[in-house]
C-alpha cells in the first residue's frame, strides 16, 4: 500500500454552481468540474492552480461533450447531484465526496472512508494525488490493459508505467527489495509488473449481482493502481490532473463500446495482417529470406508475411538497409510479393547519433529530438550505441517520421514494426528526456511516446498510400493505441507458463480497447520444445494477431523444426486459421464498428455467470467458438466450462449442454474447440498458401443447429482485404438470422453493400451440423443435400431464406 499519512485531503466545498453539461464547485483550493458526457457516463476533472488540462493526454480522440444529454440538479442541505434516465451524481458538501450511482440505487462509484472515518474522495501530496473508493472482497476487477497473472486483478497491486521488461536496467526498480517468495522479484515471472502497454481503464464487478461499472482516468504519468485490499481500492497517480471519465455500465460490452466511442477502435486491418507471420532475429541475407519464402511453400505452410528483425539495418541505423546483406532489397520484396508475401521490417525510435548518417543530421536540422532540461538534445543507449530520440509529442516530429516511413515502405514493404518504444534507452535513465522542445517532463510523456510514434508512422503510410489499409506493429502503448497499431506481448519465453499468461494478458488487452493482439508464438526466449511450440501453435491460430518470432541463438522454431510429424500438426492448425478467415475478418469488423474484443473472456459474454468470473485460461475468439489451449506438458485431457448454451465440439460434431463442466481430450493433434449452437460460421472450402489474391467462388456455412426457440446473429463480410473502400461501401455484408421455432429452423440473410470488383462467389455450401435433413428449402425452392450431405444455395450476394426441418434429430 502506498503510504499516505503525510497526503492533503479535500473536505472543505465551496460555492456549487450549475454549467451546461453539469456542475462547477470550489473544493478547497481547487475547482472541481463534472460534466455528462451521456446518460450513463460522466468526467470528472480536478483543476491544478486554478486551471483545468484540458488535453491531458492524446488517449481521447473526439469531442466528449458532443452529444446533448438530458439531465436535472437537484440540491439539498448535504448534496448537490446531477440527474440522468441512467445515473445520479451526488457531491457531497460536509465533507467532500463524490458518489455515482444508477438510476436504481446500485454504486457505480462510492468513495472510501478510513478507520476515522475520514473520507478520501481526492487527496495530493506535491505533485501527487490518490483517490480512495469502496468494494467488496467478493468484487472482481478487469482490465488495466496488458498485466502479467490472473485476468481478474482483484487482490493485486499494478503500478502504469510502461517497461522494457527484460532489461535489466529498466526492470530493476520494480524487482528490487521483493521479498524472496514474491515472483513479481524476477522479471521473468507471469506475475511481475508493469509491463510494455499501459492502460489505464478498468472495470469493477460487483458481488453479487454482477453488474459492472468503470472508470477510465486520462492521465499519462505513472500510477499505481491498488486492489489488494478487502474492502477498498486505491488510484493514484504521480502527476497531472485528475481527468476521469465514469461507466455505470452495467453491461461490459455497453462499457467498452463507450469507451472505445472517446479512444477510439481499431481500423479495418488488411486481410493478409491476419493470416500466420513468420519472424525472428536472426541474421539474414537476402538468400537466406528467399529461401525461407520458398520452403513455406515447398512445405505447403500457408503463411502471409515475414519479418525482418534489426540486423536487415546498416549498423542498427534505421530506416536503412545493409546492402551487403541486402544488395537487392526492392528486387527480393517483388519477387516474394509474386510468392504472395508481405515483407515487414522492425523500426525502433533511437537514431543512432551519427553525424553524416542522413537521417541523423536531417533530425538536428530539423530541431526533431527530445531534449534535456538545460537544452541539449537528449541521449539514450541503444543497438546502435549513442542515440537520439525524436519528441513525437511535436507535430513537426510526427510528421518527420511519417515521411521517413513511408519512404522506407516505397521499396515494396507492407507495413512497420515498432520496438524499444516505451522509451527503452538501455543504461542511460529516460528520466533526462523531456518533450515539446524541453518544455515537459518525461513523465508525462513517457506512457504515451509509442502512442505517439505509431499516430506519425500511420500519418505518414497514410499519406504515401492513401488507398491501402495500414498495418504497424507496436511493443508499447497507451490508451488509443488500438486505432493506429496492433499490439504484441513483448519478449516472452518458451515457457509453459508464459504460453498460459498470454491467454489471460490477451483478454486484458481486449476488454481494455485493443482487439487486434497476439504473443510470440514459441516463446521469443530460451529454446522451445516439440510439444510446447506444437500446443502453442494449435491456440496462437485461434488468436487475433498470429506471429512465430524467436530470438537470435535459440534452436530453430519454424514450422519444420521439430520434424515431420509436428509440422504435419502445424501445418492442419494453419489450415484451419485459413479456412476460417472469412469468420475472423468478420469479428475484425464488427470490432471496428463496436470495440468489442476479438479475443475475448467469458466474462465478456457472460458476464452474469459468477463460474466465469475467474475463468482465464479458455476464451471465445469472435461471438461463436469457444478455445481451451492445452497450457501443461503431457496433458491427455483438461477440463473446460461450457456456458451457457449449446455447445458442439468441433472436432467430432457431438452436441453438449451449457452451464456445465466436462473433461475434453486432448490428444496431440488438436485442443478442445467448440462452437456455440444458432451460429452460422463462414470458412473457406480450402487454405490457400496466402491471403494474396485468393477470392474463392464457394464459402462455406456451418450452421449449428440450437435446441431450444429462439435467434441468433451471425456477419460474414466479404470485400478486397486491402484498399480503404470497403467502409464506403465497395463490399458485401451479409446479416445471417437464425430462428428456430420447434421442429423448423430458418436462416435468412440481408446483405449490404455495393460489391467490389474481386468478388467472385457464386454460391454458398450450407453444412448443417445437429440435423440431417435431406433438402432446404431456398426462397420456395427445393435443394437436395449433395454426397457430403452438404447443401449448395446458388446464391451470390442476395437476401435469402432457407428452411429446413429438423424433427427427429
């Protein structure tokens, strides 16, 4: 617990006066503003002097007071509250405190009170200031972004800071002085803390009911968020203003969509982001990446892209290449994009300190890099020895380093992966460089610097290629960085362990704002083994963001490695990403269009089932298909939750009831996977070796027949996977409703859209899994099952209905 004997608190409240979105006071020698953003959601801000940040942070992306929203002050002797159809506000005058509820009673926000009695809705000490809210032991906690252990946070301390966690020089201060039992000593453990990606946005659970309410505080410095205690929980930040933004909920998907309505969502990501990535650090020539490209194909493992790590670079120098080792670089990127490979290399934000170096001298000329406090321009430590930083918090930096990019990708590269980006700068403390000419400290910035560079890498692929989506890659981040780049879980290890965590960081990731993550499939250090490399493979197909990356010195790690019948297994684990991209493309939109994860917790979906609450080593990937990797050596079988629900497994087709557990096998080849009972997943007929220029005739749909009446709602979105017309239109977006009422079941689809000139599909192959009707019925005409026993709908892009009886099954 952070001690705050020596902390300020506010009790005193002045005058209360009425504004146009909610309320102004005097609290001691401050101003406090709240206002309604909507019904259900109200920010806060402390002021600081007198005066109010207004754009604390670059997390929030529109105007939050845009919207009109309806309310009434209603004022007594001992509160003034503000009134929606959703929440009361209610600002306690002797002494001061501030409590938010639902329309019904129930807390969203209730501050805490000490053994005296004293209340702590806002304390400061210096430039801190701490807040101090109630819970119940019984309360869950989720979010925060990327945090190592168990997806439930309650019980746990997280400090927001974002760390190059397997350096030493970084990590130290957050291992040193642990007692020799506490795993968060060694910076190795699952359950160490902080880690690259800072988010400062949670959620909180309450026992029994269910319901969750949330709270998003816009302030980039460090903080520590403290859930350890049983009947309280603590926030606190060292420096800024308080800036919080609060949910009632009390839905988690209602939250997140508003949430990510002020973050923003993540873009629609080019098709061939989403198939398998082949990467390491490694020390490749230009042969040698050829030759890779090749042996996927010889080996027939589908595979998109493959990754170039720092030695591409001429003496770690960005945006270069060694042309002894790459003496054709354009060539070599055409004729693997013939191969149907996208090519990405890694940029990190040090430039090495170098006059001569062009990128070097343009950055001094141009007055680009951060600077220390008597002035000079900032010097970090990192691959290429002396670096300088660009201060992205600078438009004219940004922008510099977008150009930079999009000339780096004019050679015929797909997109750019971000690294060392929290800022790492190895030996030399970060604390020195500060931002926006000298005039901030790093501390405000430093949750924020890889925000900031992926808004200029995308500004500047934008700019270079208008029409085509973007893809980055970032190691840090902040909250916002789902709407400019993908996320990774950093250097993880070869370790069971870490292939568990991952599950659990994912969903924190997702329920956080950023859907489009993934590990390091493997594990990036330390040497893999058959059987981990083969059961992480089997789950990191199942995930959003699908890469195998090693380190340099470790055992090989590609799909061929540990011989022939491990890649047999790789290899049908891939085919089934690729066969279902259609499905995973489509939970990519509709996380587009509403935030919701692509990877998500139970507890996301079935929020309301206390079983799940601490359920973290399964998870739904999209709406529809439930995954339980195997996370343990040897394992013949593991036991799995099924909610809610039907449930058919997808390797045998047998149908199981919900809210129930069962003991799924799990032989070599595979891991449980099942699929919820109403859906209608589309696939692929076939995995072709990439996404490039693959636009099938025929898509598949397994349509899961329910049990029991009622409907349920599946997308299918089809359009050319890479330029940036679809959202105007140039696509197909079919609704599938599936409704079954007794013995009929009837799925009718609705599409949207006005096509795109690839598309080719002439049909659909409707396979029906829980029935074996001999015929649909298709818009009042008869279709006999073919041999498969799969029916073929002549149906292009079309609305239609189909019907088929399923009594007796």
């Amino acid at each position: 617990m952070i001690e705050t004997d020596h902390f300020v608190r506010f009790e005193r409240v002045g005058s209360v006066t009425d504004t146009a979105r909610g309320l102004l006071a005097e609290v001691e020698t401050e101003l406090l503003r709240v206002d309604l953003v909507a019904d259900d959601v109200v920010r806060v801000k402390m002021s600081r002097g007198g005066v109010f940040d207004e754009s604390p942070t670059f997390a929030v992306c529109v105007d939050p007071l845009a919207d009109p929203v309806e309310f009434t002050v209603e004022r007594d002797d001992e509160r003034v509250c503000l009134v929606t159809s959703s929440l009361v506000v209610s600002l306690w005058l002797r002494p001061f405190r501030l409590d938010v509820h639902r329309a019904d009673g129930t807390p969203v926000v209730e501050t805490a009170s000490d053994d005296q009695g004293r209340y702590w809705a806002y304390a400061t000490l210096n430039d801190t200031f701490t807040l101090r809210r109630r819970c119940r032991q019984e309360d869950a906690f989720f979010g925060l972004g990327e945090k190592g252990g168990r997806h439930n946070r309650k019980g746990r301390d997280f400090t927001m800071w974002n760390t190059d966690v397997l350096n030493p020089d970084a990590a130290g201060e957050f291992t040193a002085g642990k007692e020799p039992d506490d795993p968060r000593g060694d910076r190795t453990s699952v359950d160490f803390d902080p880690f690259y990606v800072t988010v400062p946005f949670y959620y909180h659970q309450t026992y029994p009911t269910g319901t969750m309410a949330a709270s998003f505080t816009d302030n980039g410095y460090r903080a520590e968020y403290e859930l350890s205690p049983h009947d309280e929980y603590r926030m606190t930040f060292r420096g800024g203003q308080w800036t919080e933004y609060i949910f009632a909920g009390p839905d988690m998907p209602t939250i997140l969509t508003r949430y990510t309505a002020l973050t923003g969502r993540t873009q629609l990501p080019p098709l061939w982001s989403l198939g398998y990535h082949q990467c390491r650090w490694f020390d490749y020539t230009q042969e040698a990446v050829e030759a890779l490209g090749q042996q996927h194909r010889d080996s027939e493992i589908p595979c998109d892209a493959l990754w170039l790590d720092i030695d591409y670079m001429d003496g770690y120098r960005v945006f270069t290449w060694d042309t002894e080792k790459f003496p054709d670089a354009p060539g070599m990127l055409e004729r693997l994009s013939e191969q149907g490979f996208k090519v990405i290399t890694i940029i990190d934000p040090g430039v090495k300190w170098d006059p001569g170096y062009a990128v070097f001298d343009d950055g001094l000329e141009r007055d680009v890099f951060c600077r220390t406090a008597g002035g000079d321009t900032y010097i970090g430590q990192v691959w290429p020895g002396n670096t300088a930083f660009p201060d992205f918090v600078t438009e004219e930096a940004r922008r510099w380093w977008g150009g930079l990019n999009a000339r780096h990708v004019q050679s015929g590269l797909a997109g750019i992966w971000n690294d060392m980006n929290e800022p790492a700068t190895g030996s030399i403390p970060p604390e020195g460089m500060r931002f926006g000419h000298g005039e901030h400290p790093h501390e405000r910035y430093h949750n924020q610097y890889a925000l900031l560079m992926a808004m200029g890498t995308r500004q500047g692929l934008v700019e270079a290629m208008p029409e085509l989506r973007t893809f980055i890659l970032s190691r840090a981040g902040f909250a916002g960085i789902q709407r400019y780049a993908a996320n990774w879980m950093g250097d993880n290890l070869s370790r069971w362990d870490h292939l568990r965590m991952s599950i659990a960081m994912a969903s924190g990731f997702g329920v956080s704002g950023q859907p489009f993550v993934g590990a390091d499939v493997g594990g990036f250090a330390g040497g893999s083994n058959a059987e981990l490399f083969t059961r992480w493979m089997q789950y990191g197909v199942l995930t959003p963001f699908c890469r195998n990356h090693s380190m340099i010195g470790n055992v090989d790690q590609y799909a061929w490695a540990f011989g022939d019948l491990v890649q047999d297994i790789v290899r049908e684990a891939l085919r089934l990403r690729y066969r279902l991209m259609p499905y995973i493309y489509s939970a990519f939109v509709r996380s587009s269009e509403t935030g919701e994860p692509v990877q998500r917790p139970l507890v996301f979906d079935h929020q309301y089932d206390g079983t799940v609450r601490d359920l973290d080593d399964q998870y739904l990937f999209g709406t529809d298909l439930l995954v339980a990797p195997v996370t343990e050596p040897a394992a013949t079988s593991r036991q799995v939750y099924l909610p809610e629900g039907d449930w058919y497994d997808w390797h045998d087709g047998s149908l199981l009831g919900g809210r129930r557990f069962v003991i799924a096998p799990t032989p070599m080849d595979r891991i449980p996977v099942y699929a919820r009972g109403g859906a209608v997943v589309p696939m692929w007929p076939e995995a072709p070796p990439s996404t490039a220029g693959y636009h099938p005739e025929v898509i598949e749909l397994h349509l899961f027949v329910p049990t029991r009446d009622g409907e349920h709602v599946s997308r299918l979105v089809e359009d050319d996977g890479l330029t940036t017309a679809s959202p105007g239109g140039a696509c197909h977006r079919t609704t599938f409703t599936l409704t079954r009422d007794g013995a009929t079941v009837r799925l009718q689809a609705r599409v949207e859209g006005e096509g795109y000139p690839e598309f080719r599909r002439t049909a659909y192959r409707l396979h029906v899994h829980g029935a074996s009707p001999d015929r649909v019925v298709l818009d009042d005409a008869p279709v006999a099952a073919d041999a498969d026993g799969a029916f073929v709908l002549p149906v292009a892009a079309r609305r239609f209905t189909a019907v088929l009886g399923v009594a007796g099954d």
